[in-house]
C-alpha cells in the first residue's frame, strides 16, 4: 500500500488502554491529522454511568451517528486521518455487552444491531487497525492514573467482559489489515524503544518498510 492511498487508520482497545495518547503520538510523527473521541461534549455518557438501562440505547445510537459523521468526513476529505476508537467497537464490543449485562432490551439491540448491519454496507474499514491489547489491571492503573469522574465507579467485572469482547473481535476480524499491540509489555507512552518498535511496525504494514 503506497504512502498516498493511506487514509484512515484506527485505534482501537478498552477502556484505559491508552487510543488517545497513541493517536497524538502518532498523529506527531506522521502529520496525520487525529480525529478523538469527544468525551467532554457526550451529551448522554453522565447519565449513562448514572443508570445504564435507561440510558444504553440513547448512547449507543449517539455513538453510532457520531461515528458514521467522522467516517463521511475522513473518506471525503484529503488528509491521512488517524482515529480514536471505532464504529466496530460501539457495535461488536458496547452494544453486545450491554444488551448481555440486562441493560438493552431485545428490541433494543436487535433495533441497533439492524441497523449497524445497514451502514456497514456503507462505510470502508480503516486502511489500518491498530488494536490495544491489556489486561484489566493495567486498564485500571491507567483509569485511576487520568481521574475522570465519570470513570470511578466503572467496575471491573465491566472492564473483563468489555477484553472478552475485544478479544472476540479481534480473533475474527478479516476486514483489513491489522496490527495488535501487547500494552502490558509495550510502553509507548514512556518508552523510546517501545515506540520506535510500534512505528517500525506500522512502516511495515503501511509502506511495506522493514
């Protein structure tokens, strides 16, 4: 794949894996242009943390919309864009494990599930996936570490079933290319060598660099 067809890469991982801090970091070296997942303005996510069975399905079909608008955007425009978590996740990983926990009801999520199926039929998977693979307790270290509110009270049989779904996903996915990185052994954030290792491998899946 040639430098100029590379238009959407994706980061992909739980909750606390680290998307946000990769994709700046990547976004930096490559003068990609980084499209993040918009916590801060979620106008359901509050409320969702507050009482997920009222509030499941009106997230997830935030999310899902959300998503559809950054994916028009990047297929549209010019740029390499980089981005932070994926419409795969909202509807592989999110949907499955709220409907399986009792907190989406079957005409819900078969209502949800219906129409992600719809718009897959639409959209182009990311040129590259990265996925971000950690266990639960490096999850929380990370959660506790950033100290969002919203996060306090996610509990961590949330965050095991969450890594089953990924790991589900992941095991299975046959959309593009993809390349899986062991954040419990793979400090990127803090570590030279780690990072240059994480490039070194993107290079070769992008560019075919070795």
């Amino acid at each position: 794949m040639s430098q100029l067809k590379t238009k959407h890469i994706a980061v992909a991982g739980n909750i606390g894996s680290g998307k946000t801090t990769l994709t700046t970091i990547l976004a930096k070296h490559y003068k990609w242009t980084p499209h993040y997942e918009d916590v801060e303005h979620n106008p359901y996510l509050v409320d969702f943390y507050e009482d997920m069975h009222r509030w499941a399905f009106n997230l997830q079909i935030y999310f899902l919309n959300n998503r559809i608008k950054h994916l028009i955007s990047i297929r549209s425009g010019n740029e390499t864009v980089i981005q932070d978590r994926t419409i795969y996740e909202d509807a592989y990983i999110f949907a499955p494990n709220l409907y399986d926990m009792g907190l989406m009801t079957n005409r819900d999520f078969d209502n949800y599930s219906s129409f992600f199926q719809n718009l897959k039929t639409l959209i182009q998977p990311p040129d590259l996936l990265i996925y971000l693979n950690a266990s639960v307790p490096a999850l929380v270290d990370q959660i506790q570490k950033r100290g969002r509110d919203y996060e306090e009270n996610i509990r961590l049989d949330y965050l095991k079933r969450l890594n089953g779904f990924y790991k589900k996903w992941i095991d299975n996915y046959k959309d593009g290319q993809l390349l899986v990185i062991d954040v419990d052994n793979c400090n990127f954030a803090e570590k030279e060598e780690d990072l240059a290792e994480v490039i070194r491998k993107i290079d070769a899946q992008l560019f075919g660099l070795f």
